[in-house]
C-alpha cells in the first residue's frame, strides 16, 4: 500500500470519543427523567461483561455490599449503553 494512502486514511481516521459516567448520567436524566448513581452505572457494565478501567480509590474489602439496581434504572443505563455505541 502506498505511504500516500496511508497518510490519507491517518486524515481521516477519528478515533471514538471515550464516554463517561457523566454523559450516560445526562442522557438517563434527560431521556427518562431520573438519575442514576454512578454505581448502578459500574455495576451493569460489570454484569455485561464491559471493560472498566482500575479506579485510584479501590479498596481491598469494599465496607457496604453493593446495592443493585432497580430494574427500570437498568433498562434505562442499557439503553444509554446503547445509543452511545458501547454494546
């Protein structure tokens, strides 16, 4: 392949923008009309099985059990997931 296509691809090429806990906030918020903790947020990407990144506050033994999250908050975090591309 030539150096000039490839440089051109380079142009082109945008990586995705990272998405964070705040954007599915915002958008749970205004699509549904309630919050949703950044918590539930973790805890239905781990149950999916998505690729969280090594907080700097983790602790060894957590000091509460983690609180699952209503079913509706749930479908509404998915779909977040969703329109942003994530699943």
């Amino acid at each position: 392949m030539p150096l000039d296509a490839i440089a051109e691809r380079a142009k082109k090429y945008q990586p995705k923008p990272k998405i964070t806990y705040k954007m599915i906030q915002e958008y749970v918020e205004k699509k549904y009309g309630f919050k949703v903790h950044t918590a539930y947020i973790a805890e239905v990407k781990r149950s999916l099985g998505l690729t969280m990144y090594d907080a700097p506050n983790v602790v060894e033994e957590l000091k509460q059990p983690r609180k699952h999250p209503p079913k509706e908050k749930v479908e509404a975090i998915k779909d977040a997931l969703k329109y942003f591309e994530v699943i």
